[in-house]
C-alpha cells in the first residue's frame, strides 16, 4: 500500500512558498463564492465521454483535465438550456450531465465508483520486463483479476469541500482523489491526490497523465475562467514516489524528488485556445531545492539545468520539460475539434526558448457525426531523451510507473524505471456509436513503433479493443474486450464486465 505523503509535502518550502504566494489575495475575493469539484478523469467513461461531447459543441474543449464542475455548467447553459436538441448523442449527454450536476448539487455525492472483474490470457511474456501496465489507468497492471475506485465529495458551505477516494486491486492501495478543497470561482487551494492530465488530447499526455498513480500535491487554479478570454492558470507542487537512484556527488542517493508544474490558457477568439505547459522534477534527498531555486529554474532553464564549465552536475537544478498547445473548436451542425501540441524535455543550444528533444502531436474530434457516431484520431512522435535524466536515473516516474505517455513504457526498462533513451510514434484511432439513448459501443485501435536505434529488437505494438456500454439491473455496465500484442511480442487478451455509476 502506498503510504500518504499528505503532511510532509505540506512542510516543503516549494508548498509553502506557492500558497503564500496566492493565497494572499483570497480575501478580496470573499464576496464570490463556489468552490468546485472536478470531473472524474479517465474513471467513469460513459458520463465523460457525454461531457466532452457538451463542452466541444459549446467550442469549451480542454487544454487540460480533469475540468472544474463549474466549467462544465457553462457548457450545459449554452447548449442543453438554451437550443432544442435533437441529435440522439447530444440528447442524451444532456441528461446525463444534467443529472451529474443535480447530484453535485445537493452537497455530498458520490463522484465516480465502479468495479470491475477480468479475465486475462497472456503469452510470450517477457521476464526482464515489469508487468505491462493498462494505459492511463493510474499504474493498474493488465493481468489484475479485480478492481475498485470510487470518490465520495462532502461540501461545507461555499468555500470548503472534502474529497474522499481510492483505488485498489490485488496487492495494491492507492488513494486517488482524496484532497481538500478551498477557495472561490478564481481562485482555489487543492491538497491531496488530485489527478492533472497537461493536455488536449484524449487517450495520451506528453508532460503529466493518469497513467501513474497520482502523487500528492498541492495545487492553485481557478475553477471559473477570467475575463472575456477564458483565462485558465494552475500552479502545483507535490512530491514523486522514492528512488534509489539520484545522482549527487558522484554516489547514487535516495529521496524523493519534487515535480512542480505550470499551466496558462488563454481563448482570444470563440473556439481558439493556446496553451503553456511547464514540469520541472528537481530535489530528492541532499540534493533539496527551495522555492527561489524553482523560481531561477522557471525563468533561466538553460542556465539553471545544463551542465557547462560554470555549473556541475551538483548544481544543477534538475529535469524539465514543456509544451505548446493550440486547439480549435467548430462549432455547427457537425461539431469537431483539431489540436496540436509541441513539447520538448529540456533546451536546446544553450537558449531558453528553444525546446530539446522535441515531440509533435495533432489530433481530431468528431463527439457527433452523423447523429449517432463519434470519431477520434491522435498522433504522437518523440525523439529519444524523453523521460530518462542522468541525474533522476530512474526517470519521470512516479511508483515505478512513467507519469506522460503510456507508450514510453513500452521500451526496454531493465535497468531504469523510465527506460532506455528511445524515441517511438503512436496511432490510436477510436470510433463510437450511440445504438439507443442507453446502449453504446466502441471500438479501439492503436499503434506504436520504437525507433531503430535502439539495443533491443523491438517490434511494432498494436492494440484491439471493443467496450459495449448498456444497462445491467439498473446499473450503468461496460463488457470489454481487449487484444494487444506490445513492442516486446508479448501478447494479453482480456475480458472485463464494469459496473459504475
């Protein structure tokens, strides 16, 4: 079981420094009120699946998730209170998220809870590998025979909410979504295992996903964009699982590395949105950081983290990495979304506005075409470096699980938590149908290739899924089924029957 890190990360200068720095103008804001919870994220696909759709229509679609509870109600007002609605998806959605809202608004709810039971066939299975993990599914691993989750929300008032979650199957306990919340529309105070997922896209994150269990942390966003142009900002700080294996005087210590991230949005016209990305891992045992640290790191990432003949491998601050995001919105009788993203782990050439080892991503977003179906595309590459760290030996990882995209696991990771330093590409291609207001279906496909370059004989990863979504004794149900065959020939095939609410 994974023990809470709740009390010492509210200790750290990182903490510290962040909330003094925001929490100060709390009080001019008092005289607004509504704290918000947030969407379930990746946790409940049937009423996510009918949000995303709402929030699209309505050209609010995320640059990050989970959303804020209060976004969500602005999408409702525009398409559900406000048009006759008459495509069957776009119908439904609205019931079903109309729904969620009345629950969310009686003060104590349950957020999300399901269990599931699977049946698993594997073969060919590789003994110098760790076991494959399920995608974005918080370090769930594939051959797991049962699984709960579930979130119970309990709201004080106007400004305090409390968030009571977790995760388990065999042999493992994570608490998921258990924090505190505190604040106003503009600006509110997370502490716990709040989830954070820095991207548009939908079945993959570049910089932070849930394809790790969540870590604790301490977070500050606004739930309620600012102004006319939909400003959105989070701050958050928390603390990776230990590693035995952090470079620091020529030894390899143990700690427990800090992961501070940014995220700025901003819509300047109806549909558009860009957005800023920023991760910096840093830390871990003697090789502590304090707030200005971070603060010099953010504004000088050249100078503060590549080693030269004025700064060793001592000094320097740590890991970082960021991206670029831009995403568009059309809204009409067939609504759709593009977006692109443009990451980068560390700089490049000594500068501070050229990103190194580069990843592109683009993607689109049918939620209702042709009344009944929905059609989603997302292409990912990146080049070698991403998510290995000479000083982090084990990487960007949180419990020994990568904390971005899914597929860098998929590489040899016999001596590293992250792996070896490869690049790969990606496919995933997913196609829904609405059969009837309360039957769904959905098939997957996905692709991944690991370059060449590389010491072991990889070949290229493809995943089949089929999920049936319906109505079992009154219970919303999902029947799976799941067929892959990973970049090291190793093959599952899977059998799950989910009951959630």
């Amino acid at each position: 079981m994974r023990k809470s890190a709740f009390f010492p990360l509210a200790s750290t200068p990182t903490a510290l420094g962040l909330t003094a720095l925001l929490m100060a103008p709390l009080s001019s804001l008092a005289s607004s009120s509504g704290v918000s919870g947030y969407v379930p994220l990746n946790q409940n696909p049937y009423l996510e699946s009918h949000i995303n759709r709402l929030m699209v229509a309505a050209e609010l679609g995320a640059v990050k998730r989970p959303y804020a509870i209060n976004q969500v109600r602005r999408a409702v007002q525009k398409i559900c209170d406000v048009e006759n609605v008459s495509k069957p998806a776009l119908k439904k959605g609205c019931y079903v998220v109309k729904d969620y809202i009345e629950r969310v608004d009686s003060g104590s709810y349950v957020n999300h809870a399901s269990v599931s039971a699977r049946y698993t066939k594997d073969s060919d299975l590789n003994d110098t590998q760790p076991t494959m993990a399920i995608a974005n599914q918080r370090g769930e691993e594939i051959d797991a025979v049962w699984q709960l989750q579930g979130q119970a929300v309990l709201t004080y008032g106007d400004y305090l909410a409390l968030n009571a979650g977790a995760k388990a199957w065999q042999g493992e306990v994570n608490l998921e979504d258990s924090y505190v919340s505190i604040g106003v529309p503009y600006l509110q105070l997370d502490v716990g295992y709040k989830p954070h997922w820095l991207s548009p896209f939908k079945q993959s994150a570049m910089l932070l996903s849930t394809h790790a269990p969540t870590f604790a942390n301490v977070s500050l966003s606004n739930n309620t964009p600012l102004t006319d142009w939909n400003i959105n900002y989070e701050l958050f700080a928390g603390q990776l699982s230990e590693s035995q294996n952090i470079l620091y005087q020529g030894e390899l210590i143990t700690g427990k590395p800090m992961l501070t991230g940014v995220h700025f949005s901003i819509s300047p016209a109806p549909g558009f949105t860009l957005a800023l990305n920023r991760i910096l891992q840093s830390g871990g045992g003697e090789r502590g950081n304090g707030f200005g640290d971070i603060l010099d790191a953010f504004f000088d990432p050249s100078g503060s983290d590549n080693t030269s003949e004025n700064l060793s491998v001592d000094e320097q601050f740590g890991n970082q990495a960021a991206s670029i995001v831009t995403r568009f919105d059309f809204p009409g009788d067939t609504p759709f979304s593009i977006y692109m993203e443009y990451a980068g782990e560390d700089t490049s050439r000594g500068t501070n506005y050229r990103l190194g080892n580069s990843s592109l991503s683009a993607g689109f977003d049918f939620p209702l075409l042709f009344n009944r179906f929905s059609l989603n595309y997302e292409y990912s590459n990146w080049q070698n470096g991403w998510y290995v760290h000479h000083v982090y030996r084990d990487g960007l990882v949180n419990d020994g699980r990568i904390i971005g995209h899914y597929g860098a696991e998929l590489r040899a990771r016999s001596n590293s938590g992250a792996g070896e330093s490869i690049g790969a590409s990606t496919h995933n291609l997913e196609l829904g149908w609405q059969i009837s207001p309360s039957e769904r279906v959905e098939f997957g496909f996905s692709t991944i290739k690991n370059n060449e370059l590389s010491s072991y004989d990889y070949v290229n990863g493809r995943t089949f899924s089929l999920d049936w979504y319906t109505n079992v004794a009154g219970y919303n149900s999902k029947i799976s089924i799941l067929n892959t065959r990973n970049t090291f020939d190793e093959k599952y095939t899977s059998l799950s029957f989910t009951l959630f609410q």
